[in-house]
C-alpha cells in the first residue's frame, strides 16, 4: 500500500469517527432541545438515576453495544433510537466517501449527517406533549 492510499484510509476512517461523534450529539440534542436544556451542561448522564456517563457510555454505538442498552448503574432502558441515530451518522458518511472518494464522499456525508441531524432533533421537538408547547 502506498503512503497516499494510507493517509486516505486514515483520513477516512477519522470522518466516519467525527460522523459517529455527531451522531452521539445529535442524541444529545434531540433529548435535550425538547426539554429547554442547556447542550453544554451538565455533563451527559442517565435520566434514571443521574450517574455521570463514563468513557465508555460515550463511544458511539460500541457503548450502547457493550452496555446491551443499558444504564450501566441502574440498569434503566436507554432507546435504541440511539443507537439507530449513532449507527446512521456513521454510514452516510462511510457510504459517500467509499463511493465518490475523500472529496466528494466528505461533502456528500457532511450534508446527510446534518439531515440525520435534522430529522432526529425536529421528530424529538415535534413529539413533545402539546402542554409542553
Ligand atoms: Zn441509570
């Protein structure tokens, strides 16, 4: 493999994390813009019993895998649109960029992960109960 071809495939890899990370803030925002929540603080943490979310409940999909979808203290369901909204952010970013390359494939993933985004946060506001309107 030639140094090129490494540093694409690193830079590849490095856009599909980045999408993931915005996947997992996504989620953050689609749970807290409902409730007129700060996105800054406090720190993540489960609804259930409030225990601060530790590295590993971070990691985008791997964590809601290895804690099978759940609060690794109270043992509270986390949804698996979670999940779903990590996992999507991901592949509309890796999909673009093996098919049209680092250019093209970062434009195009860039523009579906905020669609994610978009979709996500809007269905979380457009499901609160109308007392809360
Ligand atoms: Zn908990």
């Amino acid at each position: 493999m030639n140094p090129a071809t490494i540093i694409e495939l690193a830079v590849g890899v490095y856009l599909v994390v980045v999408a993931l990370l915005f996947g997992s803030f996504i989620n953050l925002a689609a749970d807290r813009l409902p409730r007129g929540e700060s996105l800054v603080h406090p720190r993540s943490h489960c609804r259930s019993c409030g225990r601060q979310l530790d590295l590993l409940d971070l990691v985008p999909v791997g964590g809601y895998l290895l804690r099978r979808g759940r609060c690794a203290s109270c043992g509270a369901a986390i949804g698996v649109s979670s999940l779903a909204v990590e996992a999507a952010c991901g592949v509309v970013m890796l999909v673009p960029l093996l098919r049209l390359g680092l250019g093209g494939g970062f434009l195009l993933g860039s523009a579906l992960v905020l669609a994610v985004g978009v979709v996500a946060v809007g269905r979380a506001l457009g499901q609160r109960r109308p007392e809360e309107l």
